[in-house]
C-alpha cells in the first residue's frame, strides 16, 4: 500500500495520470504485496531475474575471515569460491516498456523509481522525444547526475520512507515472529 500512496501523493500535483515504473532497486518480499500494488494502483509490474552461480574470485590480501582466522605465514588461499548473485533482465524490461508504454500513449506523466543510470537512454527517449514528462523518484541524497538531465524533475522519496516501513517484530501464521536487526 506504502507504494500506491506514495505514488498518489508525488503525481498529485500533476491531474495526470501517471506510469509508476518500480526500478531495479526496490524488491517487495511478499508476492501479495504485488498483487495488492497492481490492483489498488492499476500498475503492472514487470518482473526480472535473479540468477545465482558458483564463480570463482580472487580474495583481498591478506583475507579478512569472519569469524576471525589466522593461518601460518603464506597459507591464505588467493581465491574463493563464492556465491555471486545477479539480477538479470529489470533495467532492461524497464526500459522497454516505459519507452513502448510513451509511444503508445499509455499514460500522461511517468514517475520512474531508480538511481540506475543504466535507465537514462529509456528515459531520455520518454522525455526528449515522446515529449512526456518524467518524474525520477529517488531514494539517494544525491541521484545520478545523468538521469536529473534527462527527467522533468526529481522528488526524493526519503521522507516517506520511515513511516512505511514494517514494524520491529511481525507475526506470521503458523512461522512465529519475524524480528527487525537492531541494525536496521
């Protein structure tokens, strides 16, 4: 719901109707949460893909073990093999259909999620030559400089960022209590 609503109120000074684009940034959890997205704002989310693979890499020396470990003198081993996680395919699926959805006529105004510069050609494209305003939403202090050039303006997400967020402990049936890290 945080998503609809903070859509609702960075668009409202618009009277338009707008696309909200989730960036490669932003990961819901929950698949309902989607669903609850998708029909209380009438967007469609375009789903990427996480690949995970074995890869081996090289380690900083000397290598930093947690827990801490200390070998005799030459011993550490140079490289690793690692779990290397990568999302494959969101800026990409993004970026078309933003730019498909500007040609077609699908919305007045888009209001895009991201501090991906990978995003400023699809948005540039949407603003420069569909002649569409875009709205970059950013959660950064300091967005991309390349993307501020490309879009109609920036509203900073932060703010609403706290209130939204879930509470320190929640319940789920029949699994316990799900805690917040102290750290977060």
């Amino acid at each position: 719901m945080f998503l609809c609503q903070l859509f609702r109120h960075l668009t409202m000074n618009t009277g338009n109707n707008g696309l909200f684009c989730l960036g490669p940034i932003i990961q819901i959890p929950l698949a309902l949460e989607y669903t609850k997205i998708e029909r209380d704002a009438e967007v469609m989310i375009h789903y990427g893909n996480f690949q995970v693979k074995e890869k081996l890499f090289g380690l900083v020396q000397p290598p930093n073990f947690r827990p801490p470990l200390t070998l005799p003198p030459g011993a550490a081993p140079k490289v690793a093999h690692v779990w290397k996680t990568e999302e494959k395919g969101s800026d990409v699926n993004l970026g078309v259909h933003l730019v498909r959805d500007a040609f077609t006529g699908a919305f007045e105004v888009a209001a895009v999620l991201t501090n991906d510069t990978d995003l400023v050609e699809p948005l540039r494209i949407v603003s420069q030559e569909v002649g569409l305003p875009v709205v970059l939403l950013t959660p950064a202090n300091k967005p991309a400089q390349s993307l501020v050039n490309v879009v109609a303006s920036v509203r900073h997400i932060r703010p609403y960022l706290g209130p939204c967020q879930f509470p320190s402990s929640i319940t789920v049936a029949g699994k316990g209590p799900i805690i917040k890290p102290s750290g977060w």
